[in-house]
C-alpha cells in the first residue's frame, strides 16, 4: 500500500494519522531521538529539522533537514513534507513559529510555547491554573531589583525570563550586596526574582493529554540535581498520598488550561509541611520522565507522538519503581561499561558526537519491584548505578 492510501485523514489533522504518516520535529536533541524511536513502533515517519548535521534526533529519523531555525525557505519544505509539527525544546523562536504555524498543525500550539518561554508569563499561569508560586517580581532595571527585594528579601533567585536551563541564567541573592553584579551578570535582559524556597524536596509530575482532552498522569518522581543538571530521579516519589495527589492534579489541571496536545512537565518544590509550589513547566517530554520508558507500559515519549497523531492516550499506569540516572559527560561516559554489565538496569545512549563536560550523554533505568522503593535510602536504590 501507499503512502497516500494508508495516511488517513491528514489535511488540518482532524482526524488521527494514520500509518505511515510524517511528524516533523523541530530540535535535533535526545528528547527528539527517543519520540522518533516511540514514533517509529507505532509506524510513522519521522522528519527531524534541527541546525546540526548528524543530530540524535537525525540518527533515527528518516528524514532531516539541516538547516538554521531562521531559514524560511527550508522551514516552508519542512512544513510541507510532514503531516504535523512538533517541539522537542520549547525555545523555539517567535520568528519560526510564526512561519510554521500556518502551515502545518503545530502540537503543542504556539500559545502554550509563547507561556511556556518566559517565566513571568509562566508564573501567572501557574497561579491563574491554581498552582501556588513562590512570591515573585518582574524586574527591568536595579530600582526595580531593590524594590523587588524589598518585597520579597532575601534570600532570592534572580532569573532571566527567558533562555535559561540547567540552571544558567540564575544568580542565588543571599546578601543585598549581591544584587548589583548579579544584575550585572545577567542584565540587559528582562528577569524576574523568585522568593529563595526552602524546599524539602523537587520533584515532577508529567501528564499527557490527546486531541480528545483525555490525560494520563504519571507518578510524581524526586529529582535531584548535581550541578544543576538533573542527576537522579526516583520514581514514585517518596511523598505522603495526599502530596504525590496534589502532584498529579496540578499537572492534569494545567494541561487542561493550556489546552494542551502532547506531554508536559510540571515541577515543584515540597516544603517541609508537604504543601507544594510550582516552579517551572516544560511543554514537552522531560528529562525526570525517562523512567518511564522501561517501567511504564507506555513511555512519555509514545504518549507524546500518540497525543501529537491524535491517537488515543495510553495509560500511564506503572509496573515497577525506578530509580534514573543521568549519565552526563565525562564521567557517564565512563559508567556506561558498567551499567552494560549489570543485570537489572536498563541503558540508553543519544549517540552525542562529543561527551564535553556538562552534556547528557545518556541515561539509565535501575527497576525495582512496584511498591519496594519507599523502603530503600539512596546508598540501597543506587545499586549498580
Ligand atoms: N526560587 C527558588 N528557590 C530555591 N531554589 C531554586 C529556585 N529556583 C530555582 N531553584 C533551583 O535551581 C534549579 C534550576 O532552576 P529552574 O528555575 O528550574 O531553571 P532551569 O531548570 O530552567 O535551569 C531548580 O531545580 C532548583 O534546584
Ligand atoms: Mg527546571
């Protein structure tokens, strides 16, 4: 059969793609290679549109186009040759967008990018959806900064609004004279100062949610962070019932608000009572739900390409605990013999050309019986990690 005979219902997707049928996906990152590869099982094509020749996205798509996100031309061809469009990275500039979105069904839509790429709007989101925040202020130039510290003291996180992740583009304000070069640092651009949370915990909760407004909601997992990067998550979280609820409800309502088609992450911190802020959202598969590709019947990544085809959701349901760890360069690289030696945990690799210090080389799913985790301190849930 074709192609064209067998791709369904395609012309302004209103129906759900059929096999063989092409998602473009603009970034060529893992997050990208990983969707190909869900996408792949369940028969579709994927066209990957990223600036880097020989990305972990292009390595498993069949078909790439290497071209910078400001080329109109290449976007247009792009455009033309998928079915439906999406992210694998919410930075996608206001300039592509605006290209791409006339011509193809973009999932998620350019409003949940446009929320989802500066953290002032991002924040009042979050509080309009119901999600507490951590008091914060806009701040444009160092009279705002004094006002803002004013209201908010110290200490505080000063943050650009927009381009920031792993951490960069945050200043820590412990004392009032770490306000003028931390302005300095990250100024001119726009930022906003965060109340400092005294958080007992980080943890995420993913949810999913299709074309038909169905969601499925992971279990909220503990992120831990070394260097800012996220290193470890473990999956449940070890939080009260009501917490790891609470989790999950705030993520399904914001997915809802946002009308979102596709997979996004919600992270929060747990303060000492177990009551939760929002932090960030990320309109995409995230780094801390990559358990869930080997203790979950259907992993973030399938449930993203079935949301993103209009396909029914899958459930979210998860049959083991799992602990994941990032294998950031170089010294994941140096793990990765020993995770292939250890029965029990589950390997992956992005096939990054360079393992320079700081990158995300991998990943690698340790599973432990459903139910056994909240037992375990972390020297026992690490084993063979
Ligand atoms: N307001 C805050 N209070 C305490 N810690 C914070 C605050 N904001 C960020 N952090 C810490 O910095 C990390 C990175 O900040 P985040 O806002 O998530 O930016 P990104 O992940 O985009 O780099 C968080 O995971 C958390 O550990
Ligand atoms: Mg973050």
């Amino acid at each position: 059969m074709t192609t064209q005979v067998t791709a369904g219902t395609v012309a302004g997707m209103t129906g759900p793609l059929g096999h063989g049928g092409t998602i473009g996906i603009l970034g060529g990152g893992q997050l990208g290679r990983m969707s190909a590869m869900a996408a792949a099982r369940l028969g579709y094509r994927c066209h990957v549109f990223a600036p880097d020749a020989d990305s972990p996205g292009m390595q498993v798509a069949a078909a790439a186009t290497v071209a910078p996100f400001e080329d109109a031309a290449a976007l247009a061809r792009f455009a033309a040759a998928v079915d439906v469009v999406t992210f694998e990275f919410e930075n996608v500039p206001a300039g592509t967008l605006a290209i791409l979105a006339p011509l193809a069904p973009c999932r998620p839509g350019v409003e949940v990018l446009r929320i989802c790429q500066d953290r002032l709007l991002e924040k009042d989101f979050l509080a309009r959806a119901g999600v507490p925040v951590a008091p914060w202020r806009a701040v444009h130039d160092e009279a705002d900064l004094a006002g803002a510290i004013a209201a908010i003291g110290l200490p505080a996180v000063l943050k650009t609004t927009r381009l920031g992740y792993d951490g960069r583009g945050q200043a820590v304000l412990r004392r009032p004279e770490d306000a003028a070069p931390a302005f300095a640092r990250l100024s001119p651009r726009p930022l906003i100062l965060e109340a400092f949370v005294p958080f007992a915990a980080e943890i995420s909760a993913i949810v999913a949610r299709g074309t038909d407004g169905a969601v499925a909601v992971y279990d909220a997992v503990e992120n831990q962070h070394r260097d800012h990067i996220l290193d470890l998550s473990f999956a449940p979280a070890r939080l009260s019932a009501t917490t790891a609820a609470a989790a999950r409800r705030h993520a399904a309502a914001l997915a809802e608000s946002l009308d979102l088609v596709g997979v996004l992450a919600l992270e929060l911190f747990v303060l000492p009572d177990g009551s939760l802020l929002g932090n960030e959202i990320a309109p995409r598969p995230h780094n801390s739900g990559h358990w869930t590709m080997d203790a979950c019947a259907a992993s973030q990544f399938e449930q993203h390409v079935r949301a993103v085809a209009g396909l029914p959701l899958a459930s979210a349901e998860r049959h083991h605990d799992a602990v994941m760890r990032n294998l950031v360069g170089p010294a994941g690289l140096e793990l990765w013999p020993s995770l292939l030696k250890t029965q029990g945990i589950i390997p992956h690799w992005y096939g990054k050309a360079e393992a320079r210090p700081g990158r995300k080389l991998g990943h690698a799913n340790r599973l432990l019986p459903l139910g056994s985790l909240r037992a375990l301190d972390d020297a026992a849930a690490l084993q063979g990690l």
